[in-house]
C-alpha cells in the first residue's frame, strides 16, 4: 500500500522537526520509513496513523540529537549522522596521527636535528608549501556549500577552526624556528595531510549534493 501526498509529507515533517537535514542521510532514512510504514499497513492491516507512531518510536533512539568526542561537544547532529560521519572519517583520523608520529618516531630515532634552519634554501620551500597549504585550505573553507548540510559538510564543520588554528600556529612557529627535528617535521607532515583531508571531504561533500540534485 502506497502512501498518498499528506501521509508523505507527515514523514517528512517529522523528519524535519528530528533535524534530518543531512540529504545523504534524509533520503536514505526517509526511504526506510516509508517502506516500513507501507510494508506494516499492508502485512498487519492497520491504519496509518497507528502504524506511524509505532515505527518513528523506533527510529527516535538513532534520530536524537546527540554529540561525539570524536569531532567534538560543540558539534552536535542526528546520533545516525555521528555514527555515519565516525564511519567514513575514523581511516582520515588514523592517517593524521600517523602522519605525525611516523616522522617523530623516525626522526627521533635517528637523532635528526638541524639547527637554525632558516638559513638553508630548502626552508624556504617548506614555507611555501605552509603556505599554499593555508591558501588552499582557506580557499575550500570559504567556498564550501553551508546552505546544505551532508555528512561530509559536518565533519568539515567539525575540523575547520581547529585546522585554520593549527595552521596559523605552524607558520608563526616555522618563522622562528631555532632547530628542525622530529617534532617540527612530525607537525609540518600532519598539518598538510589535514589539508589533503580536508579536502576530499570537500570533494565528497560537493559530489553528494551533486548526487541529490541540489542546488
């Protein structure tokens, strides 16, 4: 038995009223919700209203506004888009802390260390990179769609501050640096991947709009 239009729109308002604004979530949530309402009609013969309620109950506990430590407390959604977001980003938050520490481990053990490092040329290519690196990342924050919200859009939500802080941090950091060693190269190393990253949860984030037809 298929829903007709008020019954539709009775499902996208509460969808709406749970902060389902997420469109790679809504569409796929919405579907499941109609299907289940259309199946249980059918199979048990009970009138909509009653069918209703019985399957948002179920949904409420995955639909409650909740937040993560993951991306932070101040950055809180649907506990299906945190479960989500966790989901396609945990690879992301492994690669950052191993592209510091790969390089600290490394170089520690190998004692590098190179004192007054602004004096050699080859500094001044890895300020440029720094430099391009925060040009870049400005860039992708600034243009990024906030109108429409994905799980991509939230995990770039969740990242940005931190991100466009930490860099700032780094350049004023490589301007007075006195030794190049594994903690300055583990942090240079981490804060462009952060920008790599950053910048295929950008792509992601454009594609799903794209994918939803949203303009």
């Amino acid at each position: 038995m298929e829903l007709n239009k008020e019954q539709l729109q009775r499902v996208e308002h509460y969808l709406d009223k749970k902060n389902i604004t997420y469109i790679d979530v809504r569409f796929e949530v919405l579907d499941h919700i109609v299907s289940d309402i259309e199946t249980k009609m059918t199979k048990e013969n009970l009138d909509f209203e009653t069918v209703f309620y019985n399957v948002t109950e179920k949904w409420n506990t995955q639909l409650k506004e909740t937040t993560s430590m993951f991306f932070g407390l101040g950055f809180s959604a649907p506990k299906l888009v945190i479960q989500k977001a966790k989901k396609v980003y945990w690879k992301q938050y492994v690669l950052l802390f191993t592209s510091y520490f790969l390089p600290f481990i490394l170089l520690t053990h190998f004692n590098f260390k190179i004192q007054n490092p602004t004096e050699f040329n080859f500094f001044i290519i890895l300020k440029g990179i720094l430099i391009v690196s925060f040009v870049s990342f400005m860039f992708l924050l600034l243009t990024k769609n906030n109108k429409i919200k994905t799980t991509y859009g939230f995990i770039l939500k969740s990242q940005g501050l931190g991100a466009v802080t930490g860099l700032i941090v780094l350049l004023m950091f490589f301007t007075r640096l006195k030794v190049l060693d594994g903690i300055s190269v583990g942090m240079f190393c981490s804060f462009i991947f952060m920008t790599f990253s950053y910048f295929l949860f950008y792509k992601k984030h454009q594609e799903a709009i794209k994918k939803y037809k949203i303009s």
